[in-house]
C-alpha cells in the first residue's frame, strides 16, 4: 500500500521535479568550467546526504547538516555572488516572445535545425589575419544571456558572419573598427558597442582596456571574448572572465565550439 502511494504522483508533483531540474540545469551552465562547479557538486552531496538522514530520521546528523546547511547559505552567496548576478540578469533578460528564443533558452529542447551554428572558423580565420597585420579586435560571442543592455550602446547590424565582413569591421580606417562586435548565433548583430570594464586587478598591466572590457562582459554575463591585441597582434580568449590558455589556433577553435553547444 505504501509502495502504491509512493508511485501516486499528482500533476504537481511532476511539475515541481520539472521546475527543480531546470533550475539546477541553469545553476550547472552557470558555473560549468569554473572553479564554482566543485563547490556546485560539493553543495548537491551535502544537501542530498541531509535529506536521506532526514528520510531515516536520524535526527541527531540531521539537525547538524541542516544547521551547517542554513548557516551556510550566507557563505555561499558570497562565494557565488558573481554567478547569481549572472543568473538573475539570465532569468530578468528572458524573452519568451517566440518559440525561436524560447527554445534558446532552454538548450536541451531546442529542435535540429531551429539555430544556425556559429561560424567559429570564420571568426577565428579572421582574428589570425588580423593578428599578423596587428589589427586590434574584440568580438562578444552571446550564448544564454542577453546582450541588449549593451548593444543599444553601438550600432546594430545584422550580417552573416564571414572573415572578410569581420576583417573589414575592424580594418583601422573603417569607422566601425572602435569598440566591440557582438554576434548572436551566426550574425553580427552590434558594432562600436560599448562594454563595462571590470576592475580586477589581478589582470595584468601588459593588457589594455580591450581586455579590461572583455573580462568585465564575461564577468556579468556567459558571453565569450575574444580579442586581438593591436600591440603584439595576440589573440586572447576569455570566458567566465578569466583568460583560458590554448596552444594554436586549432584548439581555441575546438573551445569554442564546445563553449557554444
């Protein structure tokens, strides 16, 4: 009979495992590839590791994990105070208009061929040009988050990605060579856009405010950075605002690709 009662599941029963599933679905994007994602894991062992004690009605562990439990949270909105920014811009920049940004949303349910794949070798193809003429360059790649608070900064475009369209956008003489392109699945979709520029000062001297503006946009949000250095035409790429290493081009391409999926 208990058996039987176990299995009863009510319609809201089924929406609430829903709705927990998709909130830790977004909490791991958030903090995946981070430092952050081992406290994440750490943070679900503890919690389930209460709940059985609590199932088992061992009161004595039960009361010190859910006391350790409630003191902690403090602790870890500090500790995580960067990705619940993030997490709140996500879910307060959530446009459910149409079913095309619905399901970009929500990865895991989007259909084969919904979303055009970024062209990665195209940008990466350009950024390598640019690199060995010295051609400064920093490009915003959006993945869940929205970027119109700071696309209404710069121009808006809407052109296919392609390596001389992007060559030509930061050739020195073009007038839409200052500030940041950012590109939405496969399309420039802002030029001449201006980024917050983070205050770390972990960032080293040698880099300039293009790399400022790049930490900082990966700091507020999940985009992805990548710049050309207009001194030593090095390419720099930057996610989650930390710079990630990568020894040739090959393999930037390769991160890429994996970031966007």
């Amino acid at each position: 009979m208990d058996f039987l009662n176990f299995l009863d599941f009510s319609v809201t029963d089924i929406i609430d495992i829903f709705l927990v599933a998709v909130l830790m679905y977004y909490v791991y994007q958030l903090v995946r590839g981070t430092v952050a994602i081992n406290i994440f894991i750490g943070i679900v062992i503890v919690w389930a590791f209460w709940k059985l004690t609590e199932v088992l009605d061992m009161k004595m562990i039960s009361s010190m994990v859910g006391g350790f439990m409630q003191v902690g949270l403090i602790a870890l909105i500090i500790v995580f105070q960067q990705e619940i920014r993030k997490f709140l811009l996500m879910v307060g920049s959530t446009n459910l208009a149409s079913k095309r940004n619905f399901l970009k949303h929500f990865k895991f349910l989007k259909e084969d061929g919904l979303t055009i794949g970024t062209n990665v070798d195209a940008i990466v193809a350009a950024c390598e040009k640019m690199g060995s003429t010295k051609t400064g360059a920093l490009i915003i790649i959006a993945r869940n988050n929205s970027l119109d608070f700071v696309k209404t900064t710069g121009d808006k475009m809407y052109i296919e990605i392609t390596q001389p369209i992007l060559e030509s956008i930061f050739y020195k003489n073009s007038p839409l060579h200052d500030g940041a392109v950012v590109i939405e699945d496969n399309f420039i979709v802002a030029t001449r856009v201006i980024l917050p520029v983070s205050n770390e000062r972990s960032i080293p001297l040698r880099f300039g405010l293009r790399h400022r503006a790049a930490v900082g946009i990966t700091e507020k949000t999940d985009s992805l950075a990548i710049i050309v250095s207009e001194e030593t035409g090095l390419i720099s790429y930057i996610k989650n605002g930390e710079f990630v290493l990568f020894k040739d081009l090959e393999e930037l391409s390769s991160l890429i690709k994996s970031d966007l999926l």
